[in-house]
C-alpha cells in the first residue's frame, strides 16, 4: 500500500484522479484510525499548507504515529511550486519513520512546470515572475528552489549518482524521462515526495500499470450546483455554456463583508438566490491580495455560506476552487470519508458524498473545457 500525505485537499485529489486512471483500489480521508483500510493508494487530505509550521508538525507528527510499523511505503504530496513547510514536514516523517532521506520533486513538466539548474520555471518564466508572486499566503519572490526552502536541500542533478543519508535532494527535471532517471537513484530507505507527474512515475513503477481510462471532458446536468471560487483572483464563471444552460447566478462577495462587517445579511440573500437559480457562485471577486490573515478569514466565511445553502438544499454538485476553501468547507459539512468517482481533467477530480458529486480543483489550475455546453 502507498500512503499519500497531502499538505491539501485539491492535491489530494489530484493524485487520487491519478490512482483512478489506473485502476488503483483508491480512499481519500481527512484522519485514519490504527486500523487502514484495504486499499492500494490511500491518501490523507490535510490543511498543513494553511497551518503554521509548529501546526503542521503536529499534525504530521498525529499522523506517523498511527502509520509508525505500518508495511506501507509513504509518499509526501507537496504543492508544485514549493508552498507550505515542505522541509519541516519530510523532517518529520523522516523522525518517525524507517527513512533515511528524501527525494523531492515538486514539478510538473506536463504542466509547464520544470527546474532547470535549480532554478524553477512555468512555460519559460521564472517562478518569481509568475502569479505566484502575488499569493495571499505564501508569496513567491525567488525562482531559486534552495532559496525557496531556506537552504535546508540538496540539488541533485541528472548526472549525479547516488543519494548519501541525512539530506533532503530537490531533482533537476524537464520532462518525464528526467523524472525517471531521478527516481531511478532512490532506494527504500528514500522518501519520495514531491507533486502529480512524480507520483503518475511511481505509480506506473510500482504497481506496472498501464492507464485504463481517459479523464471525462464535461460536467454532467444536474438540479441543484454550488460553486465556490474562493481566491481574490477567480475568474468569472456566470458566462461558461454550462452555467448560462443551467440558470447560474453569481453571487460576488459584497465589499462590506470583505472589508470586515458581518455576514448576516449576505447569507439572507444567498437563501433568496439560491430558491431562484439552480446554479448559485459564490465568487469572493477580484481584490487586492490583504494576506493571510485575510485568507483565512475569507475561506471561512465562503464554508459558512456554503454549509448554510446545503443545507436547505443539498446540491447534485459541489464545485470548489482551491485547497485551503474546499478543506475549510468539507471539514464544516463534516464530510469526512469520499469515495472517488470522475477525474475531468488532471488535477480537476470529483469524489462522492452521499448523493453530491464533489469537484476539487487547484487554485492555479485551469479549468480546461469542464463548463463547455453539454447540448
């Protein structure tokens, strides 16, 4: 069995779609018992990216041991351009396990995503150049990977041999074959972590397998849909083929409640809305980045308006932009266990709860041709 910990929910996901284009026996959960369930991929949705480093230990620390003398092979699920507290975290799975190193591999060549002499690019840009520069929690102001995880990791280049213990080693790589020849120089005593194109390499390693599906383009029709876009740089979604045919309203966060005020009367509207359209966005709007402090405020303001409008009608869907807003709501509903049911498109991946389909997708993620018309 391979155990996935995920420093967030949308990641989470991602790798579960990727499991499920295999075929792989798949469980997402948010905790886990003594006892693990059959499976082959099990993997644990955490918040530690939107915790504080001493939380995220802690959190790790709760989840090793559960999993300490467990026969299972553990892979660290990191966000791709290095968020979070990626050292701090494989520094202690490290601790309370039998690895003796790791092997980090955060990139996504399949997405653009590559590090080239150890610095990190997007299509070409350098990573500080991106949008990423302007992210409300974990603002990205170098390109250099050392620099990014504070000096506390080893380059390893394509040509270098073998990994020597108590080091943390970020790989070089520009495409797939890169990757393999990097995962080639690990050994068991190696802690694999790192994002989706590594672990679809381990996963075909591992388990020799083959792709037994394809990702379905569209979003089925449907009653009753939610969608949430938490992040202050959603796009708009009202105009999408697939909203307009199922009678979407969106509904932006008004400036009051963003600025600071109470969230009574929002929450009044959005019953009224949500009685008139069968499609409801709840949008936080295009606004200045104000931070953190403002981030964790406002992703728990959109679970509470969430939890307010499932419950008067539980929707067929619910669709939820970026990891940090759809951990905060799936922890308020309480919907703790889901079962893996469609991945759309890689990295956009939809997971069951009772009768609601649950559509997870990365903030920095497109959302591809998901909303085209399904006439």
């Amino acid at each position: 069995m391979i155990v996935v910990i995920s420093d967030d929910i949308t990641g989470a996901a991602e790798l579960g779609g990727i499991a499920l284009r295999y075929g792989l026996n798949t469980i997402i959960t948010t905790d886990i018992t003594n006892v693990l369930p059959h499976s082959d991929i099990l993997i644990i949705a955490t918040d530690t990216r939107s915790d504080t480093e001493s939380g995220s230990v802690k959190a790790i620390k709760h989840l090793m041991c559960k999993l300490k003398d467990k026969a299972i092979t553990i892979y660290k699920k990191t966000d791709s351009v290095l968020r979070g507290h990626i050292i701090a975290e494989i520094k202690t799975i490290i601790s309370y396990s039998y690895y003796r190193n790791a092997l980090l591999l955060p990139q996504n060549p399949s997405k653009g995503r590559i590090i080239k002499d150890g610095i990190y690019y997007i299509y070409k840009n350098k990573l500080d150049k991106t949008e990423f520069r302007n992210d409300p929690e974990y603002p990205i102001l170098s390109s250099n990977v050392n620099t990014l995880l504070n000096n506390s990791a080893k380059i390893l280049n394509i040509d270098d041999i073998t990994l020597s213990d108590n080091n943390i080693y970020i790989a070089n790589a520009q495409n797939e074959n890169d990757i393999i020849i990097q995962l080639s120089k690990a050994h068991k005593h190696t802690l694999l972590s790192g994002g989706a194109d590594f672990f679809n390499c381990i996963i075909k390693k591992e388990f020799n397998v083959y792709p037994l599906r394809k990702e379905v383009a569209k979003i089925p029709n449907a009653n009753r849909i939610i969608i949430v876009c938490g992040s202050t740089q959603s796009n708009s979604l009202v105009n999408e083929p697939y909203i307009t045919e199922h009678n979407g309203y969106e509904a932006v966060m008004p400036d009051d409640v963003f600025n600071g005020h109470g969230i009574n009367k929002w929450i009044i509207k959005l019953k009224m809305l949500y009685d008139k359209h069968e499609t409801i966005i709840l949008n936080v709007g295009k606004r200045e980045n104000r931070g953190k402090e403002y981030a964790v405020r406002l992703k728990r303001i959109m679970a509470e308006a969430t939890k307010t409008l499932v419950k008067i009608h539980q929707p067929d869907i619910l669709i939820i932009e970026g990891g940090a807003t759809a951990y905060s709501i799936i922890q308020s509903l309480k919907w703790y266990n889901l079962e893996f049911k469609t991945e759309y498109s890689p990295g956009i991946v939809s997971m069951l709860y009772d009768k609601t389909e649950i559509i997870l997708k990365p903030g920095s993620y497109s959302w591809n041709d998901i909303f085209k018309s399904n006439k």
